[in-house]
C-alpha cells in the first residue's frame, strides 16, 4: 500500500513531463543520493570502493554513452573501448603536457577529443547500417589500439608502453584516498546522468529514438539521418572519453592500451542489454552486474566449498555472460531495468492483482 | 458526393510532370503528370501495383524518378529528399504503418513536431527554462491533437501494443502534429471496420475543413473515394488513365476496364 | 626494380593470398548463414573454435584423425539443431540488431563452453597436411599454403555445386530471396536454418583444421576470425565469389601493407589494415564490391 500513485493528480503538463512524476520514486530516489553521498563514505570499506564503488560507476558511465548510441538511437557500436582510450590519453597527455590545468577541464576536453573521433567514425554509419556499422566501429576499435600503442608521442616514449598518472587535486582539494575519489566520481557521473536523461527525454532524444524505431519515418517528419546519428555518436563517446579519463586517472592510475581493448566494448555492450536497452537506470544496474559476477564466482563457491580454478572461473563468466546475453534478448529486450519496472508496476497494484 | 463548404479550391499547391520511375526491369510509373490544388482532397486510385505508392514516395522524395519534375509551391525540382520535403511542409503516413514502435503516442506525435522545436542542445541537456517551455508548449498543441483524434486513453502506450486501426489514427496524429500545407495518405483506411472507416473519414474532412490542409489520399474503397474526394487521379500499370471529378472518373471506360480487368 | 626484389615481392603477395584464403573460408561461413536466413552471425569466429578443439583433443587422446574430424562435424551438426530451437526459433521475426547482438551471446558461450570442455592452451595439430616448400621457378611457395589452396578451392566448389545442382541447396537460394517464395520450395524453414547453420557449421570446421595446423588450436582463432568482417564488407554479405576474392583483397593487402608500409609507420598495422580498408569501401560502395544496391521498400 506505500507504492500508491493514488491522490496524486498531475495538474500541470510540467508535473507529468518530470522525471519521476510518481512521488515515492521521488523519494527512493533522495534516499539513494543520500545513501551514495553520506551514509557509503561512512561506512564502506577500501574494498568495496575500489573493487565495486569506483568501477561500477565509471564503467555506468561508459554504459550511459553506449547506451545513448546503441539503445537509443539503434547504432551498435564495438568500438566503445576505443572511445574510453581517446579519452584516457587524451587527458593524460594534457595532464602531462600542461600540468596546470583544472582536472574538470582536463575530464572535459578527454571527452570533447573523444566526441570529435567519434563523429569521425560515425560517419560511415549514414550510408551503413545495423550490423554493418557494427563492423565500422570494430574499426576504429582496432585502430585506436594500435595508435596509443605504436605512436610514441602518444605515451610520452614510455619505454614499457605503460603510462600513469600521480595523486591528483582538483580546485586544490585532494582526489586521491578512496572516499575522496568516490565522491568526487559520485558527483560527476550523477550529473551526467542527469544530463543524459534530460536529453532522452527531449527532442533530442525523439530523434534519436525515431532514427531507431525506423529511420525511413524519421526522414518523413524531417529528421536530417546524418546530423541525427553523428549527434548520438558525439555525445555517446564524450561519454566514454569521460568515462575513459576517469578509468585512467582514478581507477587505473596507471595503466597501458589493453585496459581498453575489444574486450571492454564487448563487456560495455553487454552491460547495456543486460541492464536494459535505452534505459539510463539500466546502464547502472547493467554496470554493477557485470562487474560482480566475477567477483562472485570467486568468491561464493570457494565459501561454498567448491573450489574452483582460475580457468574454470573466466570460463564460467564467458558462458554465464554469454547466456544471459540470449535470455534478455529474447525474454526481455529492456533488461534488468524493465524487470524493476515490473515489480514495480506489481507493487502499485498490490493486493490486487488487476 | 458531399460538398465541402468554407474552403475555396485555390491554384496548384504541386504538379507532377512526365515523372517515369523504374526498378531494374519493373516500370512502377511511367510518364504521370498530374496537380494537386490547394484546399483540395485528390484521390489516388487504381488497381494493385498500378504504382500510387511510389508516385507519392516520388512526391515526398523517398523515390528519385529517371525523368520528369515535381513543381511544389512554384518551385520545380528533380529530386529532393525528405526530410527537405518535410521542411517543405509535406507530411505522409504510410501504407504499411511506420510508426516508432518503441515509443509512446504521445512521444510519436510529439516527434511530429520535431522541425517546430527550436531549443538547442545544451538548454535541452538541462531541461531548464526555455526547453521546458517549449517543451510544455508543443505538448499543449500535441494534446489538442489526441483530443481531436479521440485517443486520450493510450497517450502513454508504446505504439507497438496498440491493435492496427488506433495505430493508423496515430500515425495521422503524428503527420497532423507538423502542421503540414500538404498531407499524403498511403491507404489511411485499409483494413479497418466500418465503423473505423467512418471515424477516419471525418478525420480526414475535419483537417480539410478546419485547417485548409490539402490533401492526397490513396484509397481502394470506392465508396469512400466518392464520398470525400474534389477530385480523382486513376493510375493502371504504372500510367495515369484518367483524372477528374468523381462522377466524371466513375463513368470513364478505360477506368471501368481497369477494375474489370483486375481481380481483387 | 631488381629482379630479386619482384621475386620477393611476388612471395609476399602469394603469402598474402595464403593467409587470405583462411579469411575467406570464415567468412563464406558467415556468408552461407547471412544468405539463408538474414542473420549476421557473430559466432562464426566462436566456431572455428568450437569445431578445432574437439578434433586436436581426440586426436591427441589417440582417436584416429578421421574419427575425431566426423566427431567434430557430428558436434557442429548438433550445435546447429541447438542454435536453431533456442535462438533463431525464439528470435523469429526480430530485427537484424537483436540477432546479431544475441550471436554475440552464442560467441561467448561458445568460448567459455568449449574451453572448458577441451581446455584453453595452445594445441599443435597435424593431420598429415604435406608442408614440403616449392620452388615455381626462383619462387618459394610453403607447400602447406597450396594444398589449403587446393582444399579450399574444391571447398567452394562443392558448396556452388550444392547450391545449384541439389534441391535442397535451390531451396536455400529461394529462402535468400524471399521467404514466402521458399515455404512454397515445401521445406519449412527451420529445417533450411538447421541445413544452413549445419553447413556453416562444417566450413567452420574445415576452417579450424587449415588454421589449427597452421598456428595451433587457441583461443586467438576467434579473433583472428574478425579479419573476416572487413572480408564481408569488401565481398558484400552475400555473395560467395565476394567473400573469396574479398579474402584474397584483405590477406594480400594486409601483407603489403606490413612488409612495405609497416617500417615507415610502425608495425602491427595488420591488426587493422582490413577494417581500415573495408571503412573507404564502405564510403563509396555500401553493398561491397560485389553486393547488390536495394532500394528499400516503403
Ligand atoms: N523499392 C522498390 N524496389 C523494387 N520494386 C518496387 C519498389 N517499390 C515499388 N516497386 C514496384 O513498383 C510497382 C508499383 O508499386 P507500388 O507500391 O507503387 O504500387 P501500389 O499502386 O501502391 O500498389 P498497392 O495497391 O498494392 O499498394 C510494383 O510492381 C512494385 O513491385
Ligand atoms: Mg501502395
């Protein structure tokens, strides 16, 4: 009986057009804010900040942008590790090359390089479509590997190829224990999210979502194809490249191309399905997931008393992941996030079932 | 035959000239030159393939004909695309539904008013006094739309779980939603009840009437065709074979062989 | 030019062509499957995979060559009945994306499963390929090079002659034009997606084998299996003679690039000299060099 939209009249367009017109989810979503920003940075330990905090919301991030790109506007993209890597060396070599700018700045221009390779590699995608454009963006995947890996100027002639970054500060405040990195991520990529769903929800977003459903009725009602795709590849990979510096600069702290090879586009897509398709609360639920299946398997069977070999341990991932991958696409294409829909909807009903 | 009042047929609002369209080896048109007046309801018949859907895919700039111009608002081109078309004020819903299936109906016919939304980008990120407002302005204009269509109850069901004959009437709300001078309709009332029939009729009337929308409707129901149209244009294997009032068009020989000739 | 030099050049293009070989037989797999029944299948790679593993660990647990090579085929004849009732069956009717996404899904489960049952280290294989080098004139052709070139050319041969002389392989080619046209051919279509996925299922295997004895049975077969991609975009999705001559284009362009262009700008350039390729392609010609245009129905 909490769960009731009951009394609640929307007397203004205004009112139903709100991100949460429903008062409780209003207020589940304060008390998440809260959690994040108060009660976590009391109590969560090194752990738990940096194996699940810190990762999952960086890669929640990249998930939004991929998200944006692929269940939004129907481009898929394997490409979105590559994207990360603009960003990340991007951010690195302005970090090193002009040490006294402003860490937002440095985030800010990791993802406005990002956006412009992304548009570049967007290009393709007006004449291509679907699964060939897929093959476009593993393109550029491979090509930006090979360039933060062959082009010294790139690494600062890091002779092991590996770069890193050191403590870092931003408007004189330190970013460099844990809680500190938390919270100043936390920050970041809730307004981002924020963003992203105020452009999803606008005519921007319309767009983007017209150009999915059917690209030819788009035309029709004078949506310009290229402008329409180049703008969801802009804003997706400014995304990733914010994403990718953050990776970078307080995840990694040092790190080398590999951290953003096919494998993470790969995990970022699968993030995205499973979490839901255009759906922004689905990029973090998607986010978190994949990120603790492995810690699970590692974890829980051994405690179980079933040991298991490293070996079988990724082997298990590959085929839990791969699993899953059909199960949503087939049982629900909106993923996880759909799935809390759902209770919800049940929830709003309850005890009565219709 | 009803005859509209409160409107005057004016000059051509678009003329077609010696359009000739093929694809490899099937010729879809060939040779069709033909208006549309303003204010008027021209009505595209003919048996099936006789090429009425291309001919308006022509118009709208989805098709780019071999040969001939398409002259709209005394400008004359040879090929144009859509969404310039749709800039143009010409807005067309289709013979096989495209709607946006995973979006609302209220998200639908809110796209259709994409070209009237001027906002830019980073207010729209922030969602934030002139985006809101506007926002709220075109949703004002979009909800006039669902009352005059009658589909208050499923403004916020994604368009793909609503039965054919509703989807249809979205589809016109989303074409109605640009504020179009010229509206296409490939077969609006194709496969629907009587009773649907006749709520589409009046649709149709009702934004001739009350907004002086022209209007290019294909339509196999002959009844209908004799009920609503100014004027009618009969294309048969890709020519045109006849083009003229109602009455007119209904006694014509070659059109009468034409419907004899084809089985339906 | 030296004459010496034209001879080197003349082996790198060969060696090219070689490795191109191996790009077209994946991607006449992906080729056979995009034909029949429209989808992109991400997995082709997975196979190669799925189908070398059981024939190198048989072998190597004693079993006869040609028994472990028609154990491989039953499996990837199995896995082509299971790929149809739990994927393609359930996925009837959605668009391209989604199934291509979900061959993403079988990619990964193909890997996990078949690592897990077979192992994942590197395994040599030898089933007796003769590798003895060849002199044509002051040329030095790797022996093995030609009778994968050989194999794969009566490959193909003997999948064109299914296609165009066996009912059922008419009826494939009715099912790539149109579905209705090939309900009427009287084969439903599950069984034609069973028969397609099958047969891809086989060149897969042969696939594996050529590669196995080649660079041994890994893991890295499947990514080396992407090279066919950019094949795909050069040949266009559906034409068999596109996804050869598209292979020969990538694996000889690959080589010249790495021999003649990589020590000017840096080596590795074979990782994405193909996509990079592929991309201009698609720029001018979307439908691939030996595609054909459509223009959609509306
Ligand atoms: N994109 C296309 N590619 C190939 N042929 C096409 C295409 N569009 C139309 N045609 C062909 O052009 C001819 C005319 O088709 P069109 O759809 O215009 O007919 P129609 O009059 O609308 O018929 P119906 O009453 O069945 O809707 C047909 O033979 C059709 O097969
Ligand atoms: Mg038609």
């Amino acid at each position: 009986m909490l769960y009731r939209e009951a009394g609640q009249f929307k007397a203004s367009y205004a009112a139903d057009q709100a991100i949460f017109p429903i008062a409780q989810d209003r207020v589940l979503m304060a008390i998440l804010l809260v959690v994040a920003a108060v009660v976590v940075p009391l109590t969560a330990t090194q752990y738990l900040y940096t194996a699940i905090l810190i990762p999952s919301l960086i890669l929640a991030l990249a998930a939004i942008g991929l998200n944006i790109l692929t269940g939004y506007c129907g481009q898929v993209s394997l490409g979105t590790g590559g994207f990360m890597a603009v960003g990340a060396y991007t951010a690195y070599n302005l970090f090193i090359r002009v040490p006294e700018l402003n860490l937002l700045l440095v985030l800010l221009a990791a993802g406005a390089m990002a956006a412009l390779v992304g548009v570049i590699f967007g290009i393709p995608s007006l004449r291509i479509k679907g699964f060939y454009l897929a093959v476009a963006t593993l393109a550029a995947q491979f090509f930006l590997d090979w360039v933060f890996a062959r082009v010294p100027w790139l690494y600062n002639y890091s002779p092991s190829g590996s770069v890193g970054v050191p403590d870092l500060y931003v408007f004189g405040f330190p970013v460099i224990t844990p809680t500190q990195r938390y919270l100043f991520i936390l920050a970041i990529v809730a307004l981002m999210a924020l963003v992203a769903k105020n452009l999803v929800r606008s005519s921007v977003g319309r767009a983007w979502m017209a150009i999915r459903d059917m690209d030819i009725a788009a035309e029709i009602i004078g949506i310009r194809p290229l402008q329409t795709k180049l703008s969801a590849f802009a804003v997706s990979s400014f995304y990733a490249g914010v994403s990718g510096a953050l990776w970078a600069f307080l995840h990694l702290k040092s790190w080398e191309p590999a951290a953003f090879d096919i494998n993470r586009s790969f995990s970022l897509l699968f993030m995205i399905i499973i979490g839901g398709l255009g759906s922004i609360l689905g990029s973090f639920i998607g986010a978190a997931f994949i990120l603790l299946v492995p810690i699970f398997l590692n974890q829980v069977p051994p405690a179980l008393g079933i040991p298991l070999s490293t070996a079988t341990i990724s082997h298990l991932e590959f085929m839990i992941f791969g699993a899953l991958i059909i199960f949503f696409l087939i049982v629900e294409p909106h993923g996880l996030a759909r799935l809390w829909q759902i209770g919800k909807e049940k929830l709003r009903l309850w005890p009565f079932p219709h | 035959m009803t005859q509209q009042s409160g409107r005057k047929i004016g000059g051509p609002l678009l003329k077609v000239q010696g359009i000739s369209l093929s694809f490899g080896g099937v010729k879809a048109l060939s040779d069709v030159s033909f208006e549309i007046r303003q204010h008027e309801i021209l009505a595209i018949i003919g048996p099936n393939g006789a090429g009425k859907s291309s001919m308006l895919n022509v118009i709208n700039g989805f098709y780019h004909p071999q040969s001939g111009t398409v002259t709209y608002k005394g400008a004359t081109r040879k090929q144009m695309q859509p969404h310039e078309a749709a800039e143009q004020g010409i807005a067309r819903t289709f013979q096989n539904i495209a709607l946006f299936k995973g979006m609302s109906t209220l998200d639908n016919i809110m796209s259709g008013r994409l070209l009237k939304m001027k906002v830019n980008f980073f207010l729209q990120a922030l969602y934030w006094g002139p985006a809101q407002r506007e926002e709220i302005a075109h949703r004002e204009v979009v909800e006039r739309i669902i009352d005059f269509l009658e589909i208050q109850a499923i403004r916020k069901t994604p368009v793909g779980k609503l039965p054919y004959g509703l989807q249809k009437r979205v589809e016109l709300g989303r074409a109605l939603a640009a504020e179009p001078d010229l509206l296409l309709l490939d077969e609006p009332m194709a496969g629907m009840n009587v009773e649907e029939k006749e709520d589409m009729c009046r649709f149709v009337l009702d934004v001739n009437e009350e907004f002086g929308t022209t209007i290019a409707l294909i339509e196999h129901d002959m009844g209908v065709v004799m009920d609503i149209s100014d004027r009618v244009v009969v294309l048969d294997y890709g020519r045109k074979i006849a083009d003229g009032v109602p009455d007119e068009v209904r006694a014509n020989k070659d059109v009468i062989d034409a419907y004899l000739g084809v089985s339906h | 030019m030296e004459l010496q030099d034209l001879y080197f050049l003349i082996e790198v293009i060969i060696g090219g062509l070689m490795a191109g070989v191996l790009y077209s037989l994946v991607a006449l797999g992906f080729v056979l499957i995009f034909k029949a029944s429209g989808v992109f299948n991400f997995a082709q790679g997975a196979m190669v995979l799925f189908a070398a593993l059981p024939v190198v660990r048989l072998i190597e647990w004693g079993v006869p060559v040609w028994a472990a090579i028609a154990a491989a085929a039953a499996i990837m004849i199995g896995l082509a009945f299971v790929i149809e009732r739990t994927v393609l069956r359930p996925l009837v009717n959605q668009e391209g994306i989604i199934l291509f996404m979900a061959t993403l899904g079988v990619t990964f489960l193909l890997e996990g499963l078949a690592q897990q049952i077979w192992g994942s280290e590197v395994y040599r294989l030898d089933i007796g390929i003769p590798t003895d080098p060849l002199f044509l004139g002051e040329i030095l052709v790797n022996g093995f090079d030609i009778s994968v070139a050989v194999a794969a050319g009566l490959l193909v041969a003997a999948l064109i002659a299914f296609f165009q002389t066996t009912k059922v392989g008419r009826a494939l080619r009715a099912v790539a034009d149109d579905h209705q046209a090939a309900q009427s051919v009287g084969i439903p279509l599950n069984h034609i997606w069973i028969i397609v996925w099958s047969i891809a299922g086989l060149v897969a295997l042969i696939a594996g084998i050529v590669w196995g004895s080649k660079l041994g049975v890994q893991f890295a077969m499947t990514f080396v299996a992407l090279k066919a991609l950019p094949v795909l975009i050069l040949g266009g999705f559906t034409s068999i003679p596109g996804a050869i001559v598209g292979g020969l284009i990538v694996g000889a362009g690959e080589k010249l690039s790495e021999v003649y262009l990589g020590p000017i700008i840096g080596g590795g350039l074979e990782n994405w000299f193909a996509y990079m390729l592929a991309m201009v392609v698609l720029l001018f010609r979307p439908q691939g060099l030996f595609g054909e245009k459509i223009i959609e129905r509306v």
